[in-house]
C-alpha cells in the first residue's frame, strides 16, 4: 500500500507534504510542479489522506507499473 495522488484534482497547495512526517517522503517535484511520493518510504499512514482538502489521495496497493501510464500524471499548479 502507498498514497497514490489524484492528479486531475491536486492543485499542489502541498498541505499533504506539511501533513507528512518522514522526510522526503512526498514533495513537489520543482521540476515537473507535481506531486511526487517516495514509495520506498512512504509507510501507508495516511496523514496526507486526511490532511488533502481536496480529497485527492487515496491508499491503494501496487497497482504495477503498467498501470502507471504517463496519462495519469498531469501538472499541478501550485497556488
Ligand atoms: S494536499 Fe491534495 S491538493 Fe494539495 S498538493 Fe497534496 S495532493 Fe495536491
Ligand atoms: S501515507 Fe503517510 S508516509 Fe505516506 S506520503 Fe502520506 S503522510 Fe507520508
């Protein structure tokens, strides 16, 4: 299990990053201005799940990498 994000709906406020207490374990990728988990350190507490206004995170298990297809990822616009 690790948090997944919704990119159609995050509007990269990163309340989920404040929300997180390991370090680095999810950031606004400066580069792409998207929402980026660590999936190697995230440990499914779902700190980030409650703290995301806009509801746009979820807990799901390993989906697979085919299921991680570059249309699922969209940019965030940070505000
Ligand atoms: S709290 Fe939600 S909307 Fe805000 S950056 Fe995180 S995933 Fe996106
Ligand atoms: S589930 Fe917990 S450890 Fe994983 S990114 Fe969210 S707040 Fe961080």
């Amino acid at each position: 299990m690790v948090a997944k994000i919704n990119y159609e709906r995050c509007v990269g406020c990163e309340e989920c990053v404040v929300a997180c207490a390991r370090d680095h374990c999810i950031h606004l990728e400066e580069s792409t201005n998207i929402i980026v988990v660590n999936e190697s350190t995230c440990n499914n507490c779902g700190a980030c799940v409650k703290r995301c206004p806009f509801r746009c995170i979820d807990l799901v298990g390993d989906i697979g990498p085919l299921a991680r297809k570059p249309s699922m990822v969209a940019t965030a616009v940070k505000s």
